[in-house]
C-alpha cells in the first residue's frame, strides 16, 4: 500500500485553519490571545495555497484574517500574503477583496499610488458584481486614497459614492465612511458638517461594538476641535480614546493617542498631566521595544514632548536627560530640522537653568545645523 504524503500534509493543513479560525474568530479578545503567534498562522495560509483544493478555502481564512491583522499593525506581513494569493487563479470575488484589502494596507503604510493602482483594479474587476456593498467598500478605501494625496474634492466624490451603495443597516463601511467624510470636511474647512459625520461614525461604532474604529473617530474628531481651538472638548476625545482602546490597541495608535492627548495637556499648562502621559508613552515604546531598531521618529517625537514638558515643569535634569536622548532618535531618523528644534529645546532648558554660555553654544549648533 502506498503512502500518499499530500493528502497526510492536507489534512494537516485543513486541521490547522479549523483549529486557528476557531480560535481567532470568536472575539477580538480571543484573537488577541494568538498574536505572537503571528507568523505561525500566516505561514499555514501560505501552506494553503500551495493545494488547489485548499486554495479557495486558504484566501476566505486570508480575508477574514484581514481585521485582525490590520488591527494588531502587522500590515508588511499581511501585504506579503495578500500578493502571494492574487498571484493565484482565484474565483472573481476573492480577487477583488484581496485588492482592496490590499489597496487599504498600502494608504495605511502611505503608500499611495500603490493603494490607487490596487483599488482600481479591484474596482475594474467589481464592474458586473451585484453586491453594492462590495462598491461601497472600494469607493470609500478609494475616497481614503484620495485623501492622502490630498485631494479632498475626489475623495469626497467616493465617498458620497460609497453611502450611495450601501443600505442604511449600520456595518463597519458605513461607519468609516462617515469617518472618514468627517476628516475631508475638516480639510474643507466644513467644522460643523465634519463634526457631524465623526459624531454619526461614534453612534455606528457604539452600536457595532467596534471599540478600536471607535477610538479611531476618537482621535480623528479630536484633532479637529483642536485645531479648532476647543482644547477641553478636544482632550476629552483624547481621554475617551485612550479608555475605549483598553487592551485592543496595537503599539503605533496607543502611542499617538498618548501623545495627542499629552500635547493638549501641555497647551492648557497641565505640565504635570503632560509630564505623565508622554512618560507612559515612553514607557510603553521602550517596554514593547527595547534596544531594537526602528521606530526612530515615533521615539524622537515623543522624547522631544516629554522633554518640552518637563522644561516648562522646571525639571531641567529629567528634560535634558529626554531631550538628549530625542536628538539621538532624530539623528537615527536622519532628521535635521526635528533635531534642530530638539537642539533648540536644550538650549532652552540651559537657559532656565542660568547656564547661559552652554546655552548660546547649543543655540548655535542648532543654526548651524540648519543652515546646513
């Protein structure tokens, strides 16, 4: 009797998707549990696709891991598979959410065109499907496009589009939609409407138990009333953000939460609220991160913050400390003018403490950093 190895490595293969999808598609809390796990689980749907009888099964387990792995902030590794599988013979429909998961991956990695391109070839191949929730998610990953490229009038055009396609039940694209309505009104200036739609994206939110799209909106609406000049209305976005993400946050949006929420501390002189929040920051990246590589901006910008409030607080010792260490991530970042400022700031700090030759030497070196 002959032993046929593929159908051993198959049933391997199948055990292993029923067991991962039991076990990621119960809760986000659930899922969480496997994060580590990561490349483990990505590496059995890569296994998948190599059986054409489990193809069509691999790419659903491929799309509906999707959520997760573009809330746990694994976007390169799913961007990876996500090309493996269009590279197959797959039925239409996969196709076309594959590009447009693919094209939301790539605006959220800022990378535009590439985000474009995808989505328009999700689009094209879209043109005789029946589903309009199918054209109501590519219009409005295309109107989020167009908004990085900073072309608000088109990207509004899609996303009108996009509510156009879709029915009134309350779904994740509806609310995203609203979302991100929301942040081209701010473009446009249109305060009141853009305030509108976040506020219509936070209902859907509440309603769908989203509570990391919903901090999302948190942030988007509080960078709004900010710039608005609505700092108390502003910080509590920022609070309520950082309470609804709880334990669903992925690194990148805990730490811009953090320090969103710490820069409006500082503008309404809570030096030692904003002292608190940036440390947590700091805390959390060095905590995540250690003595890796990467990140260098991220690590910059909130060692700068940190330092900027502890110099206002007239801690010059723990200001410096913070502040020096900025200038080494933004030399990293190969960051002349964010390691100019931060020079700028350590001048300062010598300043308030009446070391003022040191201080005139580092105010020079910043000049001469610029001028360069």
């Amino acid at each position: 009797m002959s032993f046929n190895i593929n159908a051993v490595v198959i049933n391997a293969i199948t055990r292993a998707l029923a067991d991962y999808q039991n076990q990621l598609f119960r809760s986000p809390e659930q899922a969480d549990k496997l994060k580590q796990k990561h490349a483990s689980i990505l590496k059995t749907a890569s296994e998948s696709l190599g059986f054409p009888q489990l193809r069509v099964k691999g790419v659903q387990f491929i799309l509906d891991l999707f959520p997760t792995f573009e809330r746990w902030g694994y976007w390169a590794d799913y961007i990876d598979i996500t090309e493996y599988a269009i590279s197959n013979q797959l039925p239409t429909e996969q196709q076309i959410y594959l590009y447009a998961n693919l094209g939301h991956l790539h605006h959220l990695n800022q990378n535009f065109h590439d985000s474009l391109h995808c989505l328009e070839q999700s689009l094209q191949l879209s043109e005789n499907h029946q589903s309009k929730d199918v054209l109501g998610l590519i219009h409005h990953r295309l109107m989020n496009t167009y908004i990085g490229l900073d072309q608000p009038k088109i990207a509004q055009e899609h996303g009108l589009q996009a509510l156009a396609s879709l029915d009134d039940t309350p779904s994740k694209t509806r609310a995203s939609a609203y979302d991100s309505l929301g942040r081209i009104y701010t473009r446009l200036n249109n305060k009141a409407m853009a305030e509108k739609q976040f506020r219509d994206a936070l209902s859907l939110w509440e309603i769908l138990e989203d509570y990391t799209h919903m901090a999302r909106s948190y942030i988007n609406l509080g960078n709004m009333l900010w710039a608005d000049g609505k700092l108390d209305d502003a910080k509590e976005c920022f609070e309520r953000a950082l309470a609804t993400m709880g334990s669903l946050s992925n690194l990148q949006e805990e730490l811009r939460i953090r320090n969103g929420l710490g820069i409006i501390q500082y503008a309404t002189n809570d030096f030692g609220s904003a002292v608190n929040t940036f440390q947590a920051a700091v805390n959390k990246l060095e905590q995540e991160l250690g003595n890796s590589v990467g990140w260098y901006s991220m690590r910059g910008m909130l060692f700068q913050n940190l330092g900027n409030a502890l110099v206002a607080q007239r801690d010059i010792h723990q200001a410096l400390v913070a502040l020096y260490k900025a200038k080494t991530y933004w030399q990293q970042a190969n960051n002349n003018l964010q390691m100019a400022n931060t020079i700028g700031t350590i001048a300062e700090a010598y300043l308030v403490n009446k070391e003022c030759e040191t201080a005139v030497t580092t105010y020079d070196e910043a000049l001469s950093l610029l001028a360069n």
